[in-house]
C-alpha cells in the first residue's frame, strides 16, 4: 500500500489486504502487543490490547494479535504500557515564524500526528497561489497537516474577504476541512462580505471555524445561526458554557498566545457532557516547543487540572475528529482508522515514548526519527515586500490640519499587552508635524502597504507601547499586507521599513539609524528558514533589545504585529487609517 | 423562505434573515416562550428559555426572545414545560407493509420529525427506478425523511450487490446519507462483490450502516476494518460494548422485530461515554404504530430501563445526527440548525403536547395538523409481479433421483419464530415425489422468483413452521425478488401465488383452493395503500387464520418473508436454492 495523499481514501485491495489481516489470515506490517488502550469512544482503559497494523491503517484491536505476526511483522512490545490515539492540535498557524519542516520533530516529540493549521497569513501578500504553495509544503509530512481556507477578516477593506473562486478551489482539496477562523465582527458588521462564504462553505460540508471574543448573547447566536461551529477564544468557564449550549466545538486555548487551560477547566464542576471540548494550542512559538510545551504538556496540564485523564486525552483526539468529521479516519485506535499511535508510560503520564503515524515508527527512545520535509517555495512566495523604493522619515510625518491651534488626535493606547482602547488626545498644532512624545509615552506607529498598493502608509501615535528610543517594525502584520512599525524618531522608522525591504520580510530593531536586531523571514514575509534553535536564539535577541528601550510586553513582537489585527479590540491600524473594532469603521487620525 | 428539499441549504439571504432574527431586528415566524429545554450538548436542564424561529430555522435559543415578536408572530407559551429536539429514527423500513403516507401521522404524534429508511426493498424487483420512485414518496412531507441505498446482499446471487452506476447516482443524492444496512456476512464472504461499494460510499464522505449479528471478534474487527460505521442488531449489553470499543455507533433496536433495550439498559451499570449510543425502531409495524409504540415510547422505556432522561433523549436525537454527519442540521434546539421541537410536560415524560416540525407546527392539542403527501407510484413500481402463466401445483413437486430408496434430505428447521437450521432427515423415495407430511410438522416451502427470471423456482421442505393445513405465501420476501410460499398441500401453494399474481402481490392465505385471507401490497408488491386501520385489521385477519392452521408464531408473516432472508442464521431459501449463511453457499435439496 502507499499512501501519499493527507488523507488516503482506502482502495478496494486496501479494504481486502486489512480484512486479512483483522482476520489474521495475512501477516500486518505491525503488531503492537501487551498495552493498555484508553479507548476514547467509551472512555474506558481496556487491557490487554493488541494492535495489528498494515499499511498506514489499523486492522484489528483485540486482547490477543499474536496470529498477525509474520516474519516480516515489525513486533512493539508495550510491556504493560498505555496507547492512546496520536494527538490532535485542532486549530494552529503554522505559517508563522518557523517554517513547517522545523516545527514538525517538535509535533512528533509531543505525540502530535495530526494539525489542522489556519492559511490566512499568506492571502494577503500572496494571495490564492500563496495559500497554495503554502499547503504544498504542508504534504507529505511524516505526520498529517490539514488546513483551513482563509476567510480574510480584515480591517483594510483592501484585504477583505476571499474571492468565491478562490475559496471553491481550497474547498474542493480534501486537506481543507473547512473556511478558517472568521472573527464574529466580520459577519456581523458587514454579512454581504463574508455570508456568501459562509454559505460557499455550508453546501460543501465542511465546517466554519469561529472565533467570538467577546460576542454578547444576541451576537453570538446571529453567529452561530449564520454557521460558525466553533470558537477557541473563551477565556473561562461561563464563556465556553454559553458556547457549548449552543452546539460550537469550544476549543480551550493553551499555547503561545494565550493560557486558558486552568480557568476553563472549572467548567468541570457542572457535571457537563463535554463531548464538543476540545485542546488546542492556537499558535505555539518557537519558544513554547523548544521548551515542550506543545500538546503533550497541554493534555497533561489538563490532568493536572482536574480532567480524568480519559476525557482530557478525548479533548485532543476523538472529539476534535469528531468537529471536523474526520473520526472515520483518526482520533482513535480502531479498526479502520490511520495507524496514529503514542505509547505513553500509564495513562496519567503523557509523555510519549513511541510515537506511530501513518504506521510508521517515527520517535521511539528519545529520538525522533523522521525529518520534516523542506520545501522549496516559490519565487514569488519569497518576494512579497513590493515596496519600490526606500522610505524616507518624511513618509511618516504627521501633517496637521491648516489654521488650528491645536488638533485633538484618536491615540491606540495599549491597555494590555494585546488589547488597546481608542484615547482621544489634544495636542498643539505647532509648526505642521505632530511628533512621538517618548517622555510622555507616546510613539509614531505606521502601517505600510507592501503588496497591494505599495507603500501606502498610514501613519499615527500609540501611547504605552513602552518604547523609548529607536523604532521596531515587522513585515507578519494581522490580517493585512502591512508593515507594521513603531518608533520614537522617523529616520529609525525608514531605516526599520528599508530593512525588511532588504530581507524581502522580518522582524527588526533600529536605533540611531544602525540595525541592531533582526529575525528574517523571506517566505511571505512572515516565516523564516532557519532551523529552531536559530528562531530562538534571534527572537530572544530581538527582544532583549526592544526590552532595552522600555518594552516591558511579554512577548513584544505579538504585541507589534496584533496592532493591524481584526480579532483583539478595539483601537487598530492598517494602510487605510484606524479601524475601531466596536463598529469596524476606518476612521481619520483627526477627532473632526 | 421556501424550502422543499430534505435537507436545505441555507442561502446567504436565509443566513441574514436568521441573524437578524437572533439580533431582535426582524421579527420571527414562531416564538415559543417560558420553556424549559434539553440541551443535548450540554446535558444540561435549561431553564428560563425561549426558541426564536425563522422560515424553517431557529434563530435564537435565549432566556428571554420577547424581542423577535412582532405583529405576525405566531408565538406559542410553553408555560413552563420542557422542550426536546424532535426525536429521530435512524434505522427503519419505510417500503413495507404500510405506505409512507400512512406511517406519517403516527410519526408525528410520537414527536418524530426525521426518519432515516432502507430502501433495500423495492431493489431486487423494481431496480434503481424503483429505489427513486421510493425516494419520490418521501420528498416534501410534513416530517424529514432521509434513506440510505440498498446494499443488495442477498441469498439470491441474481439479486446479489448494487451496479457501480446506481449506487452513485443514489450518493449524489441529499436525501441518501449512505450505504444502507449491508449484512456483514456478504462482505466477508465476497469481498469482491461488496468492498466496491464500500470503498464508493466512503469516498462519498457518506456512511456505511452496519448489520453484525453474530459476528466474532475478529470477523467484527475485519468488517469495522472495511468501514461498517454501524450496528443494530445487538442484543445485550456485552455486544453494544463490544462494537461501541471498534467505533461503531450501536442503534438499540426497539421496534416490532425485535425489543433489546431493556436487556442491553444494562450497559448503564459500566459507567461509560455513550455518545455513539442511539435508539432506533428497525421497523415499527402498523399495529405498533396504531398502538402508540413508535419513538416516544422508546425513550420513555429507556427513562424507565434506568437512563437519566438526557441520556435517552440523547440517544434519539443528538448521537443519531452526529452519526449521520447531520448534527449541524438537527439534533438539538439550537441557532442555525432546523427548527424541529417537541413540547412535552417534563423531561421524565416523553408525551408530545406539541411537535413542531421544519419550523411548522404539526401536532398540537392532541391533533395532528399535517397530512403525510400520498405518492402515486409508476406503473412499473405497481407491476412486479411478472409471472407470465398461474402456477400449477406440480410447479412444486420434487422428484427424487432415481433409482435410490432413501434420499437425505436438508430441512429448513425453526429453531425460534426467525432462527432456523439445517437439518438433514432422510424420505423414503416411493415413487418419485416428496410430500409434506403435516403430521410430523414438515411442510413444504418454495421461493418463486417473480420479477427478474419470472416462475423459476425451488422447492423444499420446512419443519416447524406449525402450518397444519392450506398455504401461505407472501411476495414481499426479504433480499429477493421472489414470493415466498409454505404449505401443505401442490394445490394450495399454487392457489396462493395465483392469487398474488393477481393481486400484484401482498400476503395470501389458501385452504382447499379458497383464499381465506389477504393483505393486498401493490406498490413492488411490498406495500398497501390502504389507511392504517384497514391495513391493521387485513394484517389480524391474516395472523388469525394462520393461527387456526397451527402457526404460533408472535408474527407469522414476518416468519414466513425472513426465510428468503441474508441476515438471519440459517438456512434460508432463494429460487436458486437453500443457503445456509455459514459460508453463503448455494446448496440443493439433497445431501450427496
């Protein structure tokens, strides 16, 4: 049998070969023996079991398989040991930072044998062949990475939106489960944009990931009518009940972004079904699974917080299937299903051991023993910073209006790290240029163009981002084709933005005119080819020295590129100008 | 909002209608006030809640929805009693007996408003257009009624499988959810005639229903292996848990064949997840349904066999949808899904006050408000029995071979009222025929083919089946095309399958050349179209004169069509031969 496809469709010789085998009148290619199952439909431990494998494929789950080894049967003994299906991370970005074939040992080392990844970073800058290309490089990966197609909230209409074209396309690939998370403001605030694709989506019978921050009860229900049937941004108990209710697939967030795991998990004390709960990272950074804090530490996080073991390990595998219909291929061990198997010490210790997907052996010992597959994106994959020319610190002067003895401004203050309130500020029109204000903890912040309209620029002030000195710009802007970029004087501003246009996308810091840190990240901009380790090292780099200038966020580059984003209220920044989340309107830098 | 198809689709207008609905900017059709509901999600007892309702939709599920009332709002005060999702039938037989408009108000006034139907049964006589003129007659009724496509194992090898053409245009269907029950003796014995259509539906994205009776471990394994999703036929708890552990989702069948749930109500002292636990009927007779022993009842049963009132109403309404990849349709009260409710007093009392129905209310005060649509079927579906020429009683003779002076014969044994066996008695060869001999309980037994090699028939004996005088012979046999005929006496045999010669079918009995009862059944010669009543009466009328011949089964007409049957152990009878379902070999009359 070779299966190259995401998800294989089995054959009729498929079918016949792992009958044979089930009953065990051919030999498997592997034979698991003396294990504990935890068995994810009936949340049972079930011991002795034995697992016959042919192919990528599950024959036969049953106390005794000795009549499936062949001499060439590959024979695991379990010696009492426990298996549970491979992990799943229901909802991640894997076109952020690191390229996939660097994040893939970290996923095996953790028992995850399947993602399903969000593509909306590359449509912006790349549009329908960069989404492409981009799930080109998520094939043939030793372990299974589907997707989502991008449904392209954007505060910059420019940036609105998938064509029904393009989106037809994305859902005519089996490895699309369905249209990406589409912030609840998209389709609320404007459903001839986004109803469309809704509807696009529904007739092909897949699923619409959600995503309703903040959502109140009437908005939450018009959202779940209209079909989204998930939403992974619950920060506690009482959030994801009133999700549940409503039948959304409530995926409890612990990863890079956020934490929510120990508040959620209070939900336990209702005695509730929590068949549609489910554990997903969102996101985990270069960091994060260096450290091993990928799924592995979540669903043990999940014991440790009080789930059974059981339903915690059900969280990231059979009910995750289950969300994007995928339960009659994996989520499980079960005949029928795809080889995805960890071998764990008991089934209160996550930490695998062994780890088989697709029937293939790929850590065991402590070592990983499969490579993610590099690929070789395309010319145009690699050329997505468009702007023409270099800016100048004059593309980021502020003019103020004619005539007015003092102008009265809409300043994004960052009210948390990642949330930020609209601030209506007086300053005196001196001269025509409004400057940053350091001392008073006010900054430039620019967002450029670097696809669409290159060098498009719209230019305002942020207070409390922390920055004293120098500016920080990044290319992985949200949801737009932008740069993002903050800064105390215009010339280190330029010298950011030129930068990245030198590194065709990144992450750098200037000061007086020198670049002093810089993460490249050639592929759409927003990724780069270096292996983990060198992430890691130019993230802590990069923040070290942002850190230096009075940054004091948790992670400042999120911080940064959130800034154009359409998910985290409310005061943002795009090319256009600002957008306040709370009605999705493009306002004016001017309070006329 | 119109909608006639089975399963709408939401247009994007429909979508923004239903948002503003759930916004309190558009009035609703029907809002119900002051309920309590069942959320089937959750688990949970909600309480104050109020159900918004647009065109076939629910718009909002809320506390308090007095914001969707408008002037032409019809609005429905719950008064504080409980709502449940309108409970589905996932595994029945809608072409036998009684015609679908006739079934209808029974199904309604149970608080079913989704029915899922084999349609198995008109195949092996009418062909694919017999299978569409079917799927015509379920189309636009009050309640939903979905099918799955024959299978086609069969005893017959003229009826065996479904042709590669027919099974797909019956997949691309809306209404055809999968491939219906395909017993797993015919995959197992002849995968090469049924792992095409397997390896066709699960390319579908549809699914394969199951029927594992008897199977062992690792025949269950081999049969879960190729794809069978389902199983009804268990008949305790150890063999629910058995398939539940492979991933199958296990229907407790509680209908007029047979009634397993209180002995499988067991499975509850196991503690264990049962979401891919469901109820289902497999069939409910017109007795049954004129007695109120439809779906209502059965969740009241499983109330009264110890499950917690939101586990049993679980299992006829969420776990079926899920099963059947629906749930983002129905299955719950929920935004976006259709609006299907049913009013009952508490949750511990499954009594429809009021059923509502694709948004509509067709049970109220003790009435059903909708009719089921009548159907005309074609002129092909109404003429199956092609028998070109009466019968003859030497039609049933059996001639010895000659020159032996016994002859070891194999009997079709009655082990129960279904179950039967192969026993070899040896005859006496005087002259050269076998005759019944009443006196030690052996009568005789043919199957006529009647449609696709009109007159072949076969000839054998049966002992046990009780008949002490006259024949009986029914054309709606199982799995063939034949009509099935058990008498004591050439004369009588021919006199019955004459009559349903003329009768185009239905069920026949004959003593001393007079038709003493009969149920007509034009429609493939499997169903009537009388109104309920008449056909109840015309079906005790049957049973009563069977009765007086010595025939003590519970169900004599159902005893008497499984013996043509692919599913029930185990020598069966086909105009081809005897079969015993072991190996599925065709064998002849005399045991060389």
């Amino acid at each position: 049998m070779r299966h190259t496809s995401v998800l294989p469709q089995k054959s009729h010789a498929d079918m016949r070969a792992l009958m044979q085998v089930a009953l065990g009148e051919e030999q498997a290619d592997l034979t698991i023996l003396n294990a504990k199952l935890v068995n994810v439909y009936t949340a049972e431990l079930q011991e002795p079991i034995g697992v016959a494998v042919k192919g990528p494929w599950i024959a036969r789950v049953s106390a005794d398989v000795g009549d499936t080894i062949g001499a060439e049967t590959r024979v695991i003994d379990a010696a009492g040991r426990t298996l549970i299906p491979g992990l799943i991370d229901g909802h991640t970005h894997l076109s952020w930072i690191c390229s996939v074939a660097a994040f893939v040992p970290y996923a095996i080392a953790s028992g995850v044998t399947t993602v399903v990844t969000e593509t909306l970073e590359p449509y912006p800058v790349a549009g329908i062949a960069g989404v492409l290309d981009l799930l080109a490089s998520l094939q043939d990966q030793p372990i299974r990475i589907l997707a989502t197609a991008p449904s392209m909230v954007s505060i910059s209409t420019a940036a609105r939106g998938i064509s029904p074209a393009a989106l037809e396309s994305l859902l005519a690939r089996e490895e699309i489960l369905g249209l990406g998370e589409s912030y609840w403001q998209g389709v609320l605030q404007e459903p001839d944009v986004y109803l469309p694709a809704y509807a696009q989506t529904q007739r092909s019978g897949k699923v619409i990931e959600g995503h309703s921050a903040g959502a109140s009860e009437k908005k939450l229900a018009a959202y779940a009518a209209a079909g989204a049937s998930s939403c992974h941004e619950p920060i506690n108990a009482e959030q994801v009940l009133t999700r549940l209710r409503l039948g959304m697939h409530v995926m409890v967030r612990e990863g890079s972004i956020r934490r929510d795991l120990e508040e959620i998990s209070k939900i336990r004390e209702r005695g509730l079904d929590l068949r549609r709960l489910i554990l997903a990272s969102d996101g985990a950074s270069p960091e994060d699974l260096v450290r091993r804090r990928y799924m592995d530490h979540v669903v043990q996080k999940a014991i440790g917080c009080g789930f059974s073991p059981v339903t915690a390990i059900q969280m990231a595998t059979l009910n995750v299937a289950e969300h994007f219909r995928l339960d009659g291929f994996l989520g499980a061990v079960a005949p029928g299903r795809l080889a995805d198997v960890v071998i764990i010490p008991d089934v209160a210790t996550i930490a695998p051991e062994v780890v088989i997907a697709k029937g293939r052996v790929i850590f065991e010992n402590g070592r990983v023993l499969a490579e993610g597959r590099r690929h070789l994106f395309s010319e145009a994959s690699r050329n997505t910073v468009k702007l023409t020319r270099d800016q100048a610190p004059s593309d980021f002067s502020i003019r103020t209006p004619a005539g007015s003895r003092t102008v009265r401004v809409r300043v994004i203050e960052m009210v948390t790290d990642l949330v930020t309130a609209e601030r209506h500020m007086d300053f005196p029109a001196e001269g025509s240029d409004l400057r940053a204000d350091p001392a008073r903890g006010i900054c430039k912040i620019a967002a450029v163009d670097r696809t669409r309209s290159p060098g498009k620029t719209f230019t305002g002030l942020i207070q409390g981002f922390g920055l004293t000195s120098g500016a920080v710009a990044c290319s992985a802007a949200w949801d737009t084709s932008d740069i993002v970029v903050v800064g105390t004087d215009e010339n280190d501003m330029a010298c950011a933005v030129n930068r990245l246009r030198t590194l065709q996308g990144g992450a750098v810091v200037c000061d007086k005119g020198r670049v002093l840190a810089e993460i490249p990240m050639p592929v759409f901009g927003i990724a780069s080819e270096s292996p983990m380790p060198t992430i890691v090292a130019q993230m802590q780099d990069f923040t070290r020295h942002i850190a230096r200038r009075g940054v004091s966020f948790p992670d400042p580059l999120l911080s940064l590129i959130t800034l154009t984003g359409a998910a985290i209220p409310y005061l943002r920044i795009c090319e256009e100008g600002l957008v306040n989340l709370k009605d999705g309107k493009t306002l004016g830098l001017f309070v006329t």
